[in-house]
C-alpha cells in the first residue's frame, strides 16, 4: 500500500519538474540578458590562458673546465653553465632542471627572481641532478645570475660562463 502511493508521488513531482523545465527554457530564449550570457563565459578561458604562461621546464648542464665546459676568447677551457641564458616569462611556472658534471659545487643565484639555488657536486660519469621550482614574479626585462660558489674566478667574472642573462618577457 505504501509502496504504491509512493510511486504515485514520484510521478506527480515529475510532471512538476518537468513543466517547471520547460517554462524556464521559455523565457530563457526570449530575455535578451540571458541570451547574451554565453558568450561571456566563453571569453572568460582566454582572459585566465593569457595570464598564466604554460609551464616550462630548462634543462642546465655544468661543466668544469677539465671537460671542455666552455672555451673563453682568451683560448682556455673553463667551467660553465650550458646555455648560460635562459628566457621566461612573468607569472609563468618554471622547473629548473641543473646537471652538475663537475665534481665542484657551483650554484644559482638570481635575486630578482628570488633564487638561490645551491648545486652539489658531481662528476662527468654521474651527474648530481638539482631540480628547483618557482614562478616567475618579475616584470619583463633582463636579470642577471651568476654563481656565487667560489669555483673559476675568470669564468665567475664573465657572462656565458658562471654568471648570465634570465629574460623575463
Ligand atoms: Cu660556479
């Protein structure tokens, strides 16, 4: 007995729902606010794409200057990051990948960016792997790092070797 006036009611709250449904779908194609609704949410993604970048991920390698890292103009060897620039862009998410090849420490500092990476030692047979996250939070333009582990002192001192350029677009 229960169970059939039960029923009953599903199907009157049905019928409810259903001729609820169809007035809403009604006046939706007649009120010109909601018709104009749509095209709103979908401009919406583009806006959020444009301002966060699509991840990235760079791949450093260090090398010491008994492994041929990087010649100087002068003609000798000597220890560097491979490449020494890297470009990113502001609000993008960065995953930096270091692969120390020398046997010495080095590090990464890039105070604009907020970074100071400190990089083990490892050696030309097996790599020591340092791997940093961060967003970038800089406004466009060029920013330096450099290594600040005493390591090469001509290539601490020069560009494309222990120190270089981050460009932040
Ligand atoms: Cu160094």
């Amino acid at each position: 007995m229960r169970p059939s006036r039960l029923s009953f009611g599903l199907i009157g709250l049905a019928a409810i729902t259903a001729s609820v449904a169809i007035s809403a779908c009604g006046s939706s194609a007649t009120d010109p606010a909601l018709v104009g609704a749509p095209s709103q949410t979908q401009s919406t993604p583009v806006k959020s794409a444009a301002k966060a970048p699509a991840p990235k991920t760079i791949t450093l390698v260090v090398k010491a200057d008994e492994e041929n890292a990087r010649k100087g103009p002068e003609g000798t060897w000597h220890d560097a990051y491979l490449p020494a620039n890297i470009a990113v862009r502001n609000g993008q998410k960065v995953t930096l990948h270091i692969y120390n090849y020398d046997e010495g420490e080095h590090s990464f500092a890039a105070p604009a960016l907020g970074l100071n990476v400190s990089v083990a030692g490892g050696s030309e047979k097996a790599p020591k792997e340092t791997t940093v996250t961060f967003t970038v939070s800089s406004q466009p333009g060029h920013y330096m790092w450099y290594c600040a582990d005493p390591c090469d002192p001509w290539a601490m001192a020069h560009k494309g070797f222990m120190e270089g350029d981050v460009t932040v677009s």
